[in-house]
C-alpha cells in the first residue's frame, strides 16, 4: 500500500499545493501522516489529512482555515478547486458543514 501512494497525485505545484511533506509516505498504521495542501485563503495555508485505504467517497476536514465567521465555505471551495485543477482529486466533490467544521466530500483521488 505505501508505494502505491508513494507518488499519489501529480508532482507538487508549489509550496503551498501537494503532498507535505513532499516525499511522505501515507502509512495506513498510524505512521508519518501526510497532509495534502490546497492552497492559501485568507492569509493561512490549508489542507487535509489523507488515507491511504480509501479511494473514494473520501472526506477530510479542511484544516488551516482561519476562524472567520461565515467564510469556510469560501475556503473550502478554494481547497477543492485547487485539488481538482492540479490533477489531485476528480471532480465530484462538494463542501458539507456539520456541527464541527468544513469538510471536503465525495472527492475521489486521482492516481497516476
């Protein structure tokens, strides 16, 4: 499983898009963790945690966000809009807000 993620994704767009870090290896056992960024909003950097046993019908929290009463949303559009033009997830994908914060879901990851 760690090789077949080893090069998830396209290679990273810049710093503040792609894998982080860089050359992570998600581990299914609770290892280094990898986070996906997707983007700056707001003046703060986002991203997700990603999993490496799913492939689709994935959520993940959109982290980073700055606590902006009403603007999550905005963020998290952002997020998933970058992911998606930089060849990270497919389309598909859309923002829920349950009671405890911003998540991107229904996203399929798009493999090489």
């Amino acid at each position: 499983m760690d090789n077949l993620w080893k090069d998830f994704g396209p290679p990273n767009v810049s710093h503040t898009i792609g894998r982080y870090p860089a050359d992570c290896i998600p581990n299914s056992g609770g290892g280094q963790g990898c986070k996906l960024r997707c983007g700056i909003h707001n003046g703060s950097q986002m991203h997700i945690n990603y999993n490496p046993t799913i492939y689709f019908g994935e959520s993940g929290r959109v982290e980073g966000l700055p606590v902006v009463l009403g603007d999550w949303r905005n963020g998290c559009l952002a997020c998933g809009s970058n992911l998606e033009t930089y060849g990270f997830i497919k389309s598909g994908w859309e923002c829920s807000f349950p009671f405890d914060g911003i998540f991107l879901v229904m996203f399929e990851y798009r493999m090489q």
